[in-house]
C-alpha cells in the first residue's frame, strides 16, 4: 500500500472564517469538490502553500464545533483498513461501510485513544 497524500482536514461550521485565517499565512485555495456522503453534501476547500504544505477544509453546518482529522489517501482501500482495524481503529460507519463515490472510497476511522483518520482511495 503506498499513502498518496498525507494532510490534516479541519471540519467546521464556520468553514469560510478558517479558509480566511489560512490565506492570511499563505496558503491560496487549489481546488473545491463536493462530496456527497450520508449526510448530505459537502463541500471541500484544498489549500496549498507555496513550501509545499496543505489543509483541508470542509464546510459542515450540522455540527456544533470544528473537528480535526488527519487525512489519508491511499492507493489501497481494503489494505489500509485491514492495518487500522488490527491497531484497535473502529470505523465510524460500522464494520465495513463505506462512502463510495464515482471518484473515491473513503470512511473515517477513531484510534482507541480517540485521534480520527480520514482514509480515502481515489478512484481513477
């Protein structure tokens, strides 16, 4: 399994005042698709800065206050959730649930102690 891209996501309510602060430190927005998941659409605000470091951010009025996550993308789904699953990782979905997408397959996974993973495998 080979990680294709490795960046915290920051999901809020108040997705817009974050973007705000980040282009304040130097990060320019690069792209924003939409996701549709169980809950609705969502929208997903990549951002680059020019040393090479990205953020996520992802517009999410349903929730009380901002989450942290970190984002994993992968080229191998099913071998990625197999090594979280034996480290004691449950996913949030429930077993083997998945958000599948025309352009990925992702769920999010909690570690025992409570730090949450994103995992993703783009669909190519």
């Amino acid at each position: 399994m080979k990680i294709t891209t490795f960046d915290p996501i920051i999901v809020s309510p108040k997705a817009e005042e974050i973007i705000s602060v980040f282009e304040a430190l130097g990060f320019e927005k690069s792209h924003e698709p939409v996701t549709s998941t169980a809950n609705g659409d969502v929208t997903t605000t990549r951002m680059k800065h020019e040393n090479g470091y990205h953020v996520d951010i992802s517009d999410k009025k349903d929730i009380p206050e901002d989450k942290t996550y970190i984002r994993i993308n992968v080229d191998n789904f099913d071998e990625a959730c197999d090594i979280l699953l034996k480290h004691g990782f449950k996913n949030r979905l429930g077993d083997s649930k998945t958000i599948d997408s025309k352009s990925a397959k992702a769920a999010t996974f909690v570690s025992p102690s409570g730090f949450i993973i994103a995992l993703v495998q783009h669909i190519k």
